[in-house]
C-alpha cells in the first residue's frame, strides 16, 4: 500500500531502537515488534500523527493505536465523528476500516520508556514527509501532543517557534494544508483530565470544519 519512501518494513536506521526491538522481540515472540505502517485510507484528506508505537499496543498488534489505552478515545472519536466503520480497534483482523482518514507516527518503531530521543525523530521524519507529499489538496494534518507537532513543523522545514503547540490550535501551512493540534489521548492525560472526551470532540469538531 506505502512506497518504501512513505514506510519501510525493514528500517534499521536507528541503532537503539532497532537493538531494542530485537530484545522486545525475544520476550514477547508473537508481538510484530517491527516499524509500524500507517493505518487508513491511502486517499484521506485527514491524517493523524501520533508519537510512536506503544509497547503493548501499535508495537504489540501492529497497527497505531490498537491494543493500549491511547487507542481507545481515538477509536471511539472517529467512529463517532464518521471515520471508522466500528468503535474499537484490537487487531489486524478486527474488520475496522477507516473512511477519509489515516493515523501514522512520527516516530515508526517503539523507544525505551515511550521517549524517543531528538535524532531519532529527525531519522524518521523524512517517512512523515513523504506520507505528508501524498495528502490531497487542503488537507488537514492532526497531532496529538507537542513531539509530533514539532515533527511536522520539521517536516515541512519551518521554525518550531513559528506556531506553539496547543489544544485545539489551528495554524495554515506554507502549501495551504491546515495543522491542527490536540493534546495526546493517552492514559496519563484522560485520567489527570487534562484531555477529556468533550475536549477530543471539540478538535474533531474544528476538524470538520475544515474537511467538510
């Protein structure tokens, strides 16, 4: 589905990821414990950037936001705002499709403690490039929390001062896409309330506005 310029299966750019994932591997066989591809329609005018693959989750099941807590209020979101075909995503084989919309990340493999470091997010941001060349026209481009953010301020070569992450923040990009920000849906911020279902909803509100 993805040119190995958007996803490559086989990247092993990044050392201590890559060694990582050969531990992770080890302990948990029948985890796909690889680079993890974009997940939707190859024609969305919506694409989602999350930061990298969870342990349990995306890196566990092999698909963005499938299998932890961080998946469960993006899912419930898209099916409710029209995206999706079914509420939840658990695995490959599930049966969810998603309509005019496509998750990624901006980092493709699983880091130690969620915390992937600066160099690491510039290897992998040419993929994020590459993924963004293929959007249509007015496009909008949605990140969940600041590292992805900044991921497609890079991505685009801009300044990461020229627009502060914020939730709910709208900002126009030099090819007239527009960049919307939410803080991440992972557990952290839905159980401190820091993000909560109404707060989701008001971004996927904005969004279609701009979809139409």
């Amino acid at each position: 589905m993805f040119s190995k310029q958007v996803f490559d299966l086989d990247c092993r750019a990044c050392k201590r990821l890559d060694g990582f994932l050969s531990k992770v591997k080890h302990k948990h066989p029948d985890y796909h414990a690889r680079p993890v591809a974009p997940f939707g329609d190859k024609n969305a005018q919506l694409l989602i950037v999350g930061l990298a693959p969870g342990m349990h989750g995306a890196n566990a099941t092999g698909r963005p936001f499938t299998g932890d807590y961080a998946g469960l209020l993006l899912y419930e979101a898209l099916f409710d705002f029209g995206y999706s075909n079914q509420k939840d995503s658990e695995s490959l084989g599930d049966g969810l499709k998603l309509n005019n919309c496509r998750i990624t990340n901006a980092v493709k493999c699983l880091p130690p403690q969620n915390k992937p470091t600066g160099p690491e997010i510039n290897q992998c941001n040419h993929f994020l490039l590459e993924e963004i060349k293929t959007l249509p026209d007015k496009a909008v481009i949605m990140v969940l929390g600041g590292i992805a953010h900044n991921a497609v301020l890079k991505a685009y070569g801009l300044k990461l001062s020229i627009t502060k992450f914020g939730h709910n923040k709208k900002f126009q990009l030099p090819d007239g896409r527009m960049l919307v920000s939410s803080y991440h849906c992972s557990r952290y911020n839905v159980q401190t309330k820091r993000l909560t279902r109404e707060m989701f909803a008001d971004v996927f509100i904005t969004i279609g506005a701009l979809v139409g």
